[in-house]
C-alpha cells in the first residue's frame, strides 16, 4: 500500500490527481472514495472500471553483536546483512457504477474497491540475520500477504444547487497470510506459518459537499472504523506440529477535508487526511503477551497531504500531475514488529492523462512512484530479554531497518449512458 496499509487513491484519473477529491470529483471512483455527496455533481449514469500492476521494492537491513559463546558477552564485533524483497507484481482492480433517476435530487452508486493491502516477501538469507533460519536464532524466510475489498452503497441528495449530502453503507472482506505468524505463540520449534485467514466487515461513510457555482469548492467526510470479524489462522509449526489462533484487524476511521477550484481548462484539488490508527483493534497495541506472541502493530494516527492539478487545455487529452505527502505511523520503537508491514511511502508522485475517444468513451492511465524518504530503523527485540531492558527486551547493539520504492501503471475506461434530468427549485 502507500499511505500506511491505505491506498491514497482509487483509478486512474484518482490516483493521477494524488488521491484528492473529496472536494474535486473529476470521476466517480473518486468520489465514492472519498465523499459520498460529491457523486451528486454527475448527471449521467456511468460505468468506470481500472486495472493496476503495482510493483513494491522493499529492503531489509538488521545488525546483531556476537556475543561470546563461552561467557555470553559481546565481543565488539557485529554481524550485518540486507535483504531484497522478490514479492514482484500485484494487480489493482476498481469497479463503480453511479446513476440517478429523471427529475430527481437523488444520485446512487454501487463501488468494489481494493483500497488497502501489504506484502512482502523477503527470501531465508544466511547473510540477513533477520532472516537467519529460525533455529540459527532469526525468522527465516519473512512473507505477508494482505488484501482488502471494500463494498459500497451510495445515496447522495442535492438540498440545494450548490449543497450536498451522501451516505455509503460499506462492507468488507479482506485476507491475511503470515509466514511466520507472530501473532500466534512460539514454541521450541519457533512461530508457525499460517494458510490464508479470512475476515468479513462493515461499516459506514459520511460525506458534505459545497459546490459554489462560480469554480470554488469544498468537501468533508468521516468514514468509520471498519469493524471486522477475527482471522482465524491454522498454524504449521517447523517440527510439523500444529495449532489455532485468532486476531483481530480493523480498518481505521479516517477524517478528509477538500477544496478545490475549476477555471476554464484547470481543475485544482487539494485534500487532508486524518487516519485514527490509534483506536483501531489490531494497531492500537503492540509489544508482547505473556506467551511471546505480538499484541498489534502498534501505530500512530497519520496525516495525508493530497493534491493534484488537471489542465484541459489540450482537445479531447485532459493531463494531470498528482502529490501525495504521507507521515510515518511506525515509531523506532515498534520498527522490530513492522517487518511484515514495510509498505510506508513519505513521498508519491503520479502523472496522468485521459482520452476522450467521444461523449460516452474516456480512457485513462496513470504512473506512479513512491519512495519511503529514508529507513525507518529501531531495534531487535526479545522476549527473553524484557527483564533486562524492558519494555519490549531490546537485543543492546542491534538494528533492524526498511525502506522501498514503488512504482505502478494503471489504465481504465469510463463509459457514459444516460443524461439525469435536475428537478428544478
């Protein structure tokens, strides 16, 4: 993902305006992303449909002192090494649907979105001590695969020409896979792998939508935590033993504020983003239980910067370029267990272009890159070690630390039916 395990953006003209449209809804998928109200501004009934392949470059960096096998004391020498991820490519679809009746105030739209994930796939290296065998005292080979579908109904109601308001009932179903899966209790033979665990949820968006009439416009919306039901993961242990355990992991409420402005061929957008990580099950917590599997992850909320800038000065090629600003939620003190979760991207950059083959047909792309800015680094812990240097038995002398790129193309068509027909005041 990009914004923490959040996507910034959903399709292609989106994503090219740096995910902002909570106030700027230049397309549906847009606006049933970010404010329901907004989809109240489409006066047609519409199809819009995009397909991603998004390519991650995680590393993974980690330093131990040896310690003396006689006395149990550090030498003063150090044992480093790096791994690179080889997850390679992961599809992006994104469905949406918006219509409205004739003569009526009222907009619907049905969405299917992939709006949150993460993955990586870091090879057992005799080199990484991070990913030193687990019997050599490291995790072995390190893969996660998450993925997240969200389900949306949308009613918007327009009180006035320039006012709306939209609601979206949402629901989810997301997958989680493990290997190791720390969230379950280790034995001599270490923690276990984990199949693909499953978990449905639901929730709700709120959104309001000022439109001026004279090119400036504003927006807000509140979607809710997603509350889900708990993966319940089968274990694989090495010695082939096996075992159960659950966890739970909700999606966070997050808070958008927009503006935006239209004149002549610009179109100007700007959104900020509060994520609520910090009441979310699943990332409120972290550190150890008593039987030395992992409480959560441990984040902080977040903020967002969005913006993005379309000019359609050029016949039937609207271009865009898009900004996204990211704050890391991952403190050095947690770095250790976020290993799984390494998708952390400061800055993103995209660049877009739509052709519009005629009044029905438009078919858009969009390129993205985005870099961590730097490592996130912390230290390695232990939960043998919690007695000595609590709270979470920080290994003295070590490191672990991650970064990345990415990198994506995706492309997309919208498809125009019918005109709406505006009830007068």
């Amino acid at each position: 993902s990009q914004a923490g395990h959040i996507m910034q953006g959903v399709g292609a003209v989106n994503m090219s305006m740096g995910g902002a449209a909570t106030a700027q809804p230049l397309d549906i998928s847009g606006a049933l992303q970010w404010n329901p109200a907004a989809i109240s501004t489409f006066n047609s009934n519409t199809l819009k449909f995009d397909i991603g392949m998004f390519f991650s470059s995680p590393e993974l960096y980690s330093t131990v002192p040896e310690f003396d096998q006689n006395t149990g004391q550090p030498t003063g020498n150090y044992f480093s090494g790096n791994t690179k991820d080889d997850r390679g490519v992961s599809p992006m679809p994104a469905l949406a649907f918006v219509w409205g009746n004739e003569d009526s105030k009222h907009t619907f739209g049905v969405s299917a979105f992939g709006i949150s994930g993460f993955g990586v796939t870091f090879p057992e290296s005799s080199t990484n001590p991070i990913n030193a065998p687990q019997q050599n005292g490291g995790f072995g080979r390190i893969e996660s695969d998450y993925i997240l579908l969200q389900i949306g109904f949308t009613w918007a109601y327009e009180l006035s020409d320039q006012f709306s308001i939209g609601v979206q009932p949402t629901f989810d179903y997301s997958t989680l896979e493990l290997m190791p899966n720390p969230t379950a209790n280790p034995t001599q033979a270490g923690y276990p792998s984990t199949d693909k665990a499953t978990a449905t949820g639901f929730g709700a968006q709120f959104g309001l939508f000022y439109d001026s009439g004279s090119g400036f416009k504003a927006g807000a919306s509140y979607k809710t935590v997603q509350s889900f039901s708990d993966f319940d993961f089968e274990n694989t242990y090495l010695d082939n033993s096996t075992g159960t355990n659950s966890f739970n992991m909700d999606y966070p409420a997050i808070l958008s504020f927009g503006l935006g402005y239209s004149s002549g061929d610009i179109d100007i957008a700007v959104d900020y983003r509060n994520v609520n990580y910090e009441n979310t099950d699943g990332f409120s917590e972290t550190g150890w239980t008593q039987t030395a599997s992992v409480k959560g992850f441990g984040w902080k909320n977040m903020s967002i910067v969005s913006a993005g800038i379309q000019y359609k000065g050029i016949d039937k090629l609207p271009l865009r370029v898009g900004y996204t600003y990211s704050s890391n939620p991952i403190d050095s003190e947690v770095t250790f267990f976020n290993i799984p979760a390494t998708a952390i991207i400061k800055n993103a950059f995209q660049v877009g272009f739509s052709y519009v083959a005629n009044e029905n047909l438009s078919l858009d792309a969009v390129y993205h890159y985005g870099s961590s800015g730097g490592k996130t680094t912390g230290q390695i812990f232990n939960p043998q070690y919690i007695q000595d240097y609590p709270p979470y038995g920080a290994i003295p002398g070590s490191e672990v630390s991650y970064d990345m790129t990415t990198s994506m193309v995706m492309v997309g068509f919208s498809y125009t039916f019918t005109k709406k027909e505006k009830q007068a005041n």
